[in-house]
C-alpha cells in the first residue's frame, strides 16, 4: 500500500495565547515573531526569554517552532541582528523565516545550527528560484501565494528542497515583498513589518468609489489532497494579528481534514467561522480573476454589522442586522481604510431597527465609520488561563563576543581608483518608441524593459542595432511563470547574438536564466539594505545592486558603494500584482488624502503607480560624495517624449529637481 505523508500543518502565533490556542488545536508546528525584525510588528509578539520556555515545551510535545525574521535590515540594525541569530541559534528554534540575504549569508557564515527558510517575502516563485535559493543554504521555501497548481507541481518534482504553501487567511493584493505603497504614503515600509493596509482602503475615480484592491481571504481547503499528493512539506495558516478564538477555528478546521478527508463537504461548510472575509482559492485552480477582488464588499475581518448612524465615543448606533452581544468584541473601521481599532461591548440594547452597543473604552469613531464583530463572548476558550509551563527554560548567552568581527567582514570598503571614476548614466526604457528620442552620447547604457514580445521588433531595429546594442542592458520583469521560463532564455539567447551581454534581474530565479557569459546586475527588487545583502549578491555572481526606490539616505550612505546604482526619476510601482484591481489600465484615482496613482498592465501584471513622480536628480552630487557613481533615470510607465527625455537629462547635467516631485523616504526617512 502506497502511503502519502500528511504535511505538517503550520499554525500562526501573535501571542502567547494564540500559541496554546495552536498546540491545543492541533498544529505541528507555529511561527511566530519577536519585537524585532519581522513582517508583523503590531502583533504582541514574543523575547528571546519567552521563547526559552517556549521551545522546550514544544519538543517535549514532538511540534515545531519557527522564527519570523523576514524583513528587510538596515546597515545600522546589523548588530542587533546577528545578538539575536546567536540567541536564536543557542535556543534550537526549528528554523527561521528570511527575506533580507544579508541575514541569509550571515546564518550560513557564522550561525549554520540554524535552519533557514526564505520567505514568501523573496517571492520565489518558480525552478530556478528554487534552485539558487538551495544555493544559497535554504532548507525551505514559502512559495509566492500566487501560484497555480499546475504550476507548483513541477517546482515539487525538480527539487529536494521542503515547500511550503500558505492554505488560508488574508490576502496582499500585491506580491509579498514588492509592496512600497504602505512606504510611499508614510514611509512605514510593509518590507520592514509597518504596513497600513493601503490595499485595504476606498478610493475613487471620476464616476465612483470602492475598495479595487481588496481582495477576499485564502481558503484552499478543497486543495488538500492535492497539495499531500504532490508532497507539500508545510500548509501555512496566516494570521498572526488574530486572536486565540481564530487560530483555534481554523487550526481545528484543517487538523480535521487532513487526519479525516472523508468530513471535507462538512468541514467547507464551517469556513466562515472564522470570522473572515469572503473566501477565494485564488490562483490554485487556474489564472482566473472572478471572486477575488469585491470593490463594494467589507474590507475587514469578522462579520459586518452595519454603518455607525449616531457616536459619542462610549456609545455607537448602528442599524440592526447582525446581533451582537454583551461581552463580544468588535472593530470600528474608519471610513479613510486605515485600520480600527477593537473595544468591547459592555452592553446593547435595540430600538426598532437600531442597536445602541455601549463599549467598554471611549474610542475615536465617527458617523459612517463600519463595525465588524471578530470575535464572540461565547466562543469557546475565551475564559480559559494561559497555560503555566513548568519546563525549564534553555538557557543562552545574550551577546554574541565575535559580532565585531562579522560586521567587518561586511563593512563596505571603497576602492579608491574606482570611486575616482566618471559617473555614469543608465535610462531605463519600458517601450522601444523612445529608442528614436534618445540620444546615446547622454548615456553610458540602456536598460531595455520592454514586453518579452517586443523584443522581437527590438532585435529587428536597425537604429537600435547600431547605436545601442553594444550599450543595453536586459530589464527582466519581477514576475516569470514556470510556463514562461523557456521563453525568456530564448529572448536573453537572442538579445547575445546582437551583442547584448548584460541583464538586470529583480528576482533571484532570474540569476539562472542567462549563461556566464552574461553579465548580471541586481535591479531594485532585488532588495539590498545592507552590506551583508551586497556581499550576498555578489557572491551569487552579479557585477552590481540597485538601492530601493524607498531607501533613505542615512541608511543608502552608512552602505554606499561604488557597486551600487540610484534610482534618480522614475514613476514609483506602489503594487504588483497577479491579480486584477476593479479597475482598468489607464485608469486614474485618488485616495482619501487627495493622492493620485494611475494603473497599467505590464508583462501580464497589474500595477498602481503613484502619479508624483520619485525625484532625486537635485541629490546627484550627494550621492556621489557617499561613493556612489552609477545612476538611473528610468523612463518606464511615461508616454515616449524627446522633451521630456531632453528636459531630465538637463536636470541631471544641472542637478535640479523635477516641479512636484517626491524625495519618497530619501529626507524623511523610512520606518
């Protein structure tokens, strides 16, 4: 008899009665996150103290811990990482989850007790992300949740490497790891645990408003068996915001069904006791949008109970639908998106088609703002006391005595001749229709990133083969489909029979998909906060790193280096995405703070970029003094135009700045 093995079923932890909540319910394993260093800050989280307790506790019950680390580091916070890998290393945590490859490198270098597991953060998404990412010493991979089944299956079949799929929760409409809206708007960076949910709230075109990025929750139940028929290791639960009653519901829900499969019909029917939104299975049965994105439906979590009509602070009215009672909690969602806050309810009473909900703290709400119960004074466990553990904890060492000596070895050292060199200009173009407007004595190269398909009329332009073959640089999408793997060699197989040796990548698979005879550069999404990150890169073979559109610049200066390239002028992608927005390409819209952001589709992708534009032309000459030498003025999402093209190149001569530009965090600095 042929015996598939059960995966692991991977519980969330925000706090510590949400981790008994997963033990008892079933989980073999929880992640969770600490104070520092992960993607949900606004959790409760947990200490390296806690976790001494913690650890033991869980092996003594044969389950598994995981660690959160997956965010990006800034240079300066270096030190304070590597203190806490060696606590983590001297615990025995089962692993830990990972975005930034300067952590990657230095757990390999310097901590290799620990397990590392790269993030859906890395947004690895196909073989030969895989492939680099066991390169690199990743045990496991969190595959982007965008993927489709067909899809997964020969990722699972061409690697030893664990995969781990998440199965249900909240949704980002952008892919994991390519979020700067949340930054963009406030410069609290979703890449470094801050995000203000921006997909979450309303905006408006001309004709209407509505919430067109918000999409419905993850429920692959229905996928099980495929998902233990394939071989997935881990099926991941998200929500590590939600509280015990939650982790509890679903945990239990997916325990069921994977110990019994029989019960699934009766199992999809008790879903929406999660107190969720509008379930979705995504991508996993196809590319297909319908029920993923409802502009008019909640945004979110728990049931909706109506519109506040009346407020005072300690008392709402709303209109009487679902009923609510003394004891449950309740969030009130303010009408700008951002997200509300919880109070409970002390008392309700109900007037013809009213209830009047008197809440336990005074909190700021006003007429129109949406309440939501997430969660029930009746549900079970929501008397119950955290559970004593009785174990001993491990005990560890605080601070690591070498940290001096790793953080040399990734001090950035400037090679004096180099950083004596001319400065040199890239454009970066999106449309073969500006190669005509341009003027190749301006620039040292061209970052071609036109659809795969143009390449093709690229390829056949006899202006382009003259003047700038020698001088291009692919520009790969951040997104390649296991499908579109082939297709994209073939077009770096083309690009070098022109005489074109040079590509910049911004996902890691991409490393793989040009022979050596390529030269390779690190674009923006290829994340590098941190001289530990640049010596990754360079280690994985690439001549050179992009700083992040949302970098700022104490954090650009303490890493700069003359490896490194700057974005000066580009349209800022605040989402990518799989997914399509209720909206059209083109299409223009506000938010409720009077911003503006058009969308576009590109390289099948849906993106909003935010229409003031990044500006850093009038910063040139700092930047250069902090030893950076190589700057971009990236023409992509704008309209082909010689007088603009002409106007930006003057303004990097003249070191002036765009009319109505953003700095974005470069002043302001980013959180």
């Amino acid at each position: 008899m042929n015996l598939v093995r059960k995966p692991e079923l991977l519980a969330p932890a925000g706090s510590i009665e949400c981790f008994h909540a997963a033990m008892d319910a079933g989980a073999d394993a929880v992640y969770l996150g600490l104070v520092d260093f992960n993607a949900r800050l606004r959790a409760r989280n947990f200490t390296t103290p806690t976790l001494a307790y913690l650890v033991p506790y869980a092996h003594s019950l044969k389950r598994k811990i995981y660690v959160t680390l997956n965010v990006l580091i800034k240079h300066i916070e270096l030190e304070k990482a590597v203190h806490l890998l060696y606590q983590l290393e001297q615990l025995k945590v089962d692993g830990i989850i990972v975005q930034d490859l300067g952590i990657v490198d230095i757990c390999r270098r310097h901590f290799p007790g620990l397990k590392l597991h790269a993030s859906t953060q890395m947004a690895l998404h196909n073989g030969p992300g895989i492939a680099v990412a066991k390169n690199l010493g990743i045990k496991r991979v969190v595959l982007a949740r965008e993927l489709t089944l067909r899809e997964i299956a020969p990722i699972r079949k061409n690697t030893a490497l664990e995969l781990e799929v998440f199965v249900h929760g909240a949704l980002c409409y952008c892919f994991s790891g390519m979020c700067m809206a949340s930054s963009f708007l406030g410069g609290s960076s979703g890449n470094r645990g801050r995000c203000t949910q921006v997909c979450r709230r309303p905006f408006s075109t001309g004709i209407g408003k509505g919430n067109f990025f918000s999409t419905a929750d993850l429920c692959a139940l229905s996928f099980l068996a495929e998902f233990r028929d394939m071989g997935i290791d881990s099926l991941k639960i998200e929500g590590r915001m939600k509280n015990a009653d939650y982790v509890a519901t679903v945990v239990g829900l997916y325990r069921k069904a994977l110990d019994d499969p029989r019960i699934l019909p009766d199992l999809m029917k008790k879903v929406d006791a999660d107190l969720g939104r509008n379930k979705t299975a995504l991508f996993l049965g196809g590319v297909k949008q319908e029920g993923i994105i409802d502009p008019a439906g909640p945004t979110g979590t728990g049931l909706l109970i109506g519109e506040i009509t009346h407020c005072n602070g300690s008392e709402i009215v709303v209109a009487r639908g679902q009923m609510v009672g003394k004891g449950d909690l309740i969030r009130i969602q303010p009408q700008s998106g951002f997200e509300g806050a919880n109070v409970r309810i002390s008392s309700v009473s109900v007037a013809g088609d009213l209830q009047t909900l008197r809440l336990t703290d005074r909190i700021a709400c006003n007429k129109g703002d949406t309440v939501y119960l997430t969660r029930l004074a009746s549900m079970p466990g929501n008397d119950k006391k955290v559970k004593k553990i009785t174990l001993k904890p491990i005990p560890f060492m605080q601070q690591y005595n070498d940290v001096k000596a790793v953080l040399q070895s990734y001090s950035v050292r400037h090679d004096v001749k180099k950083n004596l060199t001319k400065p040199r200009l890239l454009v970066k173009i999106d449309d073969a229709a500006w190669v005509p407007h341009l003027e190749s004595v301006d620039v040292d190269a061209l970052i071609v990133a036109v659809e795969r398909e143009g390449f093709n009329g690229l390829f056949s332009m006899r202006e382009w083969v003259d003047m700038w073959a020698q001088k291009t640089i692919i520009g790969l999408p951040p997104f390649i489909a296991e499908a579109e793997v082939i297709a994209w060699k073939n077009v770096i197989r083309e690009a070098q029979k022109k005489g074109v040796f040079r590509a910049m990548c911004q996902n890691l698979g991409q490393l793989q998909l040009a022979d050596k005879a390529m030269k390779t550069y690190a674009d923006a999404m290829l994340w590098c906060f941190n001289g530990a990150a640049q010596k990754a890169l360079k280690d994985c073979g690439l001549s050179g790193f992009t700083y992040s559109w949302e970098d700022d610049y104490l954090n650009i200066r303490s890493a700069a280096s003359f490896r490194g390239m700057a974005y000066l002028f580009s349209y800022v992608p605040l989402f990518i995405s799989r997914m399509q927005p209720a909206l059209g390409p083109g299409d223009k819209i506000k938010d409720s703070f009077e911003n503006e952001f058009f969308t576009a589709v590109k390289h099948g992708l849906h993106y909003l970029i935010a229409k003031k534009q990044l500006c850093l032309l009038h910063k040139r000459n700092k930047l250069e003094e902090s030893g950076i030498k190589t700057f971009i003025i990236d023409l992509s999402f704008c309209a082909p135009d010689k007088h603009l093209y002409r106007d930006l190149i003057k303004r990097y001569n003249d070191g002036t700045k765009v009319p109505g530009s953003s700095m974005f965090n470069f002043k302001a600095g980013i959180k």
